[in-house]
C-alpha cells in the first residue's frame, strides 16, 4: 500500500513538473541567411579603331639607272645620277590594319650628282597613288608592300628637255609604331621602269627611264 502511495506522488510530481513547462518560451532554432554574391558584369574592352586618316613626311634618296648618250649640260655620263638630298610627303586612309590607300609626291632639294659633279637646273618629281598592304610581325612593327599608279618626270631646265613616264610603280617597306599616333618607316619605290615615255611630248623608247628612291620618314595617324 505503500509502494503504491509512493508510485501515485512520484507520477503526481512528474506531471506537474510537464505542465509547468509551458510557462518555459520554446527553443527557437536560429535560422541561417546565405549571402547571396554580388554579380559582377565586365564592361567590354574597348578597341582602338586601327582605321584613320594619316600625313607622313620623309627623306629621299632617289636614283636614274644612267641613259646613255643622255646626260645633262653635255656631261659624258658613266655614273647612275643621283639627287641625294630629296623630299617625300604622303597622306592616306589606313581602312584596317592590313589595307591602306596612300598618295605620295617627291621631289629633289638638291642639285642632281652626275660624275661626282652638281648639275642645277635637273629636277625629278613623281607623284603617285598606292593601294598599300600591309602584314603585322609584331604589335608593334609591320612590313607592306605598295603597287599603284603614278608619273615621274625628269626636267634639263638648261637643255629644255622633259622626260615623262606614267605608269605602275610599286615599292617594298617597313614601319615601326613609336605610340598611338606616331610611327617611323624605310622603303623603297620604283618609280619609273620604263623602255615607253615621253620626251618634250613626244613618244621615246631609247634609252629606258628607270628611276627608284630609297625612303626615310615619320607618319602621323589621327
């Protein structure tokens, strides 16, 4: 009877201890917040139009394959006449980085050097129109080539004698990009191969007109 008694208080006790629970405020279980990552966009790289309008400027060293028989102010030629003192000037369209359209004009400064002698008054000029090509070999040199139209005349002020030749002429070059806008080059150019021209108007054939030039210069791209 007494097992009993004590059993019935012990189960009295539990259940009071359960209901007293309930003025215990629940265990809430803490909730996680995952950041959610900012998206970064990339704005795009802009790209430098290799396309523009540029002028350039440059030395000249232009030589005439020697016509025999045809020498100014009467001079028994045996040495090619070159103008070592000449002046180039250009300006073009580069349209991408392998394909430009570039006008040149030459002209000498100094007075043509035929046997080791000065001749005044003997004057080349050629002015010409090029489709130029042109082939990256590193970011920052390339190498072209030009193939065009252009004419050449050759002037004795003394003799009053004109030779002029018209026709395709070509060339051969590299160019160096010192920054954005400025680059140097060097090239060759034949501006005259000609067994066909002109003298005082009328039509020539002996001896050939052969005329090419060596060049030194700066270009400038806006």
């Amino acid at each position: 009877m007494k097992k009993l008694a004590l059993s019935v208080a012990t189960l009295v006790a539990m259940s009071s201890l359960v209901f007293a629970g309930g003025d215990v405020e629940p265990v809430v279980e803490p909730k996680m917040t995952i950041p959610t990552p900012n998206r970064v966009v990339e704005a795009p790289m802009e790209v430098e139009s290799e396309g523009g309008f540029y002028l350039g400027i440059a030395y000249a060293y232009a030589m005439e394959k020697e016509r025999a028989g045809f020498a100014p102010n009467g001079i028994a030629a045996s040495d090619d006449p070159t103008w070592e003192i000449a002046g180039m000037a250009l300006a073009g369209y580069q349209i991408n980085e392998n394909f430009a359209v570039e006008g040149r004009f030459s002209g000498n400064v100094d007075d043509v050097k035929y046997n080791d002698n000065d001749v005044a008054d003997y004057d080349l000029t050629n002015a010409a129109l090029y489709a130029k090509m042109m082939y990256p070999v590193a970011d920052v040199a390339s190498v072209y080539a030009l193939l065009g139209y252009g004419e050449t005349t050759i002037e004795d002020k003394n003799l009053g004698v004109e030779s002029k030749s018209d026709g395709f002429q070509w060339g051969v070059g590299a160019a160096y990009k010192v920054n954005e806008k400025v680059s140097v080059f060097a090239d060759y150019t034949q501006l005259a191969q000609e067994e066909e021209y002109e003298r005082n108007s009328v039509d020539a054939t002996r001896p050939e007109l052969d005329v090419g030039s060596v060049n030194l210069g700066v270009a400038y791209k806006f």
